[in-house]
C-alpha cells in the first residue's frame, strides 16, 4: 500500500522531488536569516536555515524555490502531511465558525468529540477520561498532576536518556542537561532518575533491565512514596531507543502491584508513528495515563492526557485545564488528522516505511563500521554513529552526515544523550521514492 501521490497531501500539488536550484541556504533564506538575528531571540535555534515557503508529501519547499526530502515531519508532527485536506477542509470551517471561546467558559463539540476518539484508539478497553492543552510539556506536567491528586503521593520515576519538556517540572524529568537544562534551575523537586534498557549499550534482557530500575526505585525512593513511573515507549529525543521485550511490562507490572500509576509518554511515538496507534502496544502495555500530542492534530498545537476514568477524575473539579487548551481549531484539525490516519491505513504505511528504511540503513551499517546501531519502531528509526569497532559515541561524525545531507537537500536530524545519533521521521505519505533517494544521498555523504 505505498502513498505515492502527493495530492493526498492537500494545498498546491507539489512535485514529489528533491530539487536544488541554489546553494543551502539560498539567497532570499539569507536575507530571512539576517532579518531573524536582528528580532528572534538567540536562544530559539533552528537546524536549517532554510525558510519555508510550502510543503506536501515528503517536501518541503524554501523561498528560494529549492525542494528539499523531509525526514523531520517537524518533530513527528506532521504525520499525515504538511496540509492535509481533510484536516485543511475542517480547519477551515472552524475557522469560520468561530477560533475560540474557551472549553472552560463555553463548551464545543469538537473538545468532547477528540476525548471521544482519544478513548477510542488508546490501549485498553476500560473507561477512559481526557483533558486537553497546548503542548507535549503541559501534559506530561498535568498527568504528573494527575498521578499525585489520585495517589496522595509526591514523587515522580523517570529513566535514564528521557526527554519531557522544557517547562520546570519536565526539565527536571528531562535527561540531557544541554541544550535543555544548562542554566534554568533550580528544578522541580521529588524527580528521581532509574536505569532504562538500552540494548545497545548494557546488554542486559528486559526483564533484567527491568530488576535494576525497581531495585533502585525500591532503595531510593521507596514504592510507597512513588505516585508515578513515567516512560517513553520508544525514547525519543534520548536517541530512539527501544527498550528490551519485557523491560516496559515489568515496570508496568511493578507499578500495579505496589498502586503506582504508570504513565505512557507517547507524545513522539503515538498516533501511527511507530506502525501501531501508540508504541505502547507492541509491548502489550495498558499505560493508566497516555500523554498525547504532536502528531494529534496535523501541525496544529494541541496535546492530552487519557486515562482510567477513577484516576482521571481523582481531580477537583477545576483543577485541570487552561486558557486555550482543546482550541476549537485544533480540535477541528486533530479530528481531520485522525479521519486521514484511519482512511490512509498510516499504521500499515508507517510499518512499510519503516521496512524501506530498517533495510536501507543495515546496508549502510554493513558498509560503514561508524554505524554501530539500527533501530526503531515503524517509521520512527534512527543509527547510532560511533568511532569504528567500538561504542564510544561520535557525535562529530554524526553531524558530520547530518550536515552533508541538508548541503544535499535531504532533512535530518540529530538526537541522542552523547548527540551522536540521527534519527528518520519522514511524513507518513511520503511517497517510496524520495525515501529511497534520501538514503542514496546519506549513503553518499558517508562514503565521503
């Protein structure tokens, strides 16, 4: 079932091609970027500095008419294209209708309606509630609120390499001290950090992963004290790493017995990233609470917590919620998005891209002793560059390769702890030929 047609896409129809007609960046991007360093504040950087003037499909397209491959989908966001026309057509009418009134103030279906759907495809049949708001970070930082209001309890269990956000409270649940952390403290408190699995690197199964992390939180913190285990299912910004069979099942099974809530951050690895709904269920995991967003609602900003019903509704009335959280528009758009997942069958397309990839990327390995890893869940894949024979790191060369990408018109981006890993999140209609000449090109730059 591969998409290859960009009129799927919605908006303009874009010629699904990688097309250079000027140095990258090009001269009108130069102009924006001088433009930028003179208003936008130094600390929001950018990894090309190319500016966009359209996208569909698996391009985008910058000011200087040069079509470049995409692999970012904007941070796994946007998954069903860059204008999706049911998520365009939807947007649109909203729009119209009205853009805001507040769900706090005066209700709308479409907030009621995105809860509906939301119950509906994550894991688990039993009853469900959901509240929604802006961004990643707000609601892993409402389901931390959640998971201490149904609990009675104060401290949160996060793991090794995570990434939450940038807000207080999930900088402190974040991993990686640069770019993220350096200079913002003091943090939250009652955080504490347990060993994830991380097969390419400790070697341990799952289960024996599993056993390290509960006997540091039984000895640290204490299961009593604990109101919540946090864990990405695929880690993300960690650098894609997939942990073990068995580890997320203990962990989840720990928290069960001793009446912690488990909380599932599916924020990059959900709505079909990963080949399934959510990566939770390759591991037959049932979170208690769901965090949600980036690919929900096809570029627009919006983000959820979904869970057990008696947890969800621990919560004092008023207690959850904000200014603009469940926007009517970017209800409308996650309702388009869903509608195009579900129609696309993108859970399939993502396992096929993965395939296409997965392949791709152990030749690559096979042939070049600096790529000691391939992994990934469907189309959320990425390598681990390290020095030849070895495991250290080499996030130089990993740049390296990135940066020869984008000079070639491909979009890449880097990740991972040690930054030495680059990771492929190419949109989920993205047709088979431009993937496969993204890795031509990658294959290229590595052979440099």
């Amino acid at each position: 079932m591969s998409v290859t047609h960009e009129s799927r896409t919605g908006g303009p129809t874009l010629p699904q091609e990688r097309r250079l007609v000027t140095p990258i960046p090009g001269p009108r991007s130069r102009e924006l970027h001088e433009r930028r360093a003179a208003t936008v504040a130094a600390g929001v950087s950018s990894v090309l500095p190319v500016y966009v003037a359209a996208a569909g499909g698996g391009v985008l397209v910058d000011v200087d008419g040069n079509s470049l491959i995409d692999l970012a989908s904007g941070i796994a966001v946007t998954s069903v294209g860059n204008a999706a026309p049911e998520v365009v057509s939807r947007v649109q009418g909203q729009v119209a209708a009205f853009t805001h009134t507040c769900f706090m103030v005066a209700p709308y279906e479409g907030y009621v309606e995105v809860c509906e759907q939301l119950a509906a495809l994550t894991p688990g049949d039993h009853a469900k509630r959901t509240a929604l708001f802006n961004s990643g970070a707000e609601a892993v930082e409402n389901a931390v609120k959640v998971a201490r209001s149904h609990t009675g309890r104060n401290a949160v269990v996060v793991v090794d390499h995570a990434y939450h956000g940038r807000t207080n409270l999930t900088m402190a649940m974040t991993a990686k001290n640069m770019p993220y952390k350096q200079g913002f403290g003091p943090f939250a408190g009652e955080v504490y950090r347990a060993p994830v699995s991380y097969p390419f690197r400790d070697g341990l199964t799952g289960p024996e992963a599993a056993a390290r992390a509960i006997d540091l939180i039984d000895k640290q913190v204490g299961a009593g004290n604990v109101a919540c285990i946090v864990v990405e299912p695929v880690l993300g910004e960690g650098g894609f790493i997939v942990p073990a069979p068995g580890y997320l099942s203990a962990l989840a099974a720990y928290a069960a017995a001793n009446g912690i809530v488990f909380v599932a951050d599916e924020i990059q690895s959900g709505m079909c990233r990963t080949g399934a709904w959510f990566a939770s269920e390759h591991e037959g995991i049932v979170p208690d609470l769901v965090t949600v967003a980036k690919g929900v609602a096809g570029g627009l900003p919006l983000a959820g917590v979904v869970g057990r019903a008696e947890i969800m509704d621990s919560v004092h009335r008023g207690g959850l919620g904000g200014t603009y959280g469940g926007n009517p528009v970017a209800c409308a758009a996650a309702l388009g998005a869903i509608a195009t997942m579900k129609d696309l069958d993108l859970n399939a397309r993502a396992r096929e891209i993965g395939d296409l990839l997965t392949a791709r990327l152990r030749d690559l390995a096979a042939a070049n002793p600096a790529v000691g890893d391939v992994r990934g869940r469907g189309a959320m894949v990425a390598i681990e560059v390290v020095q030849p024979g070895t495991t250290v790191p080499d996030p130089a060369m990993a740049a390296r390769l990135s940066a020869g990408c984008h000079q070639a018109g491909v979009l890449t981006l880097t990740c991972g702890t040690y930054g030495n890993v680059l990771r492929f999140l190419p949109p989920l209609v993205a047709p088979d030929h431009l993937l496969h000449e993204a890795m031509d090109v990658l294959a290229e730059v590595a052979s440099i």
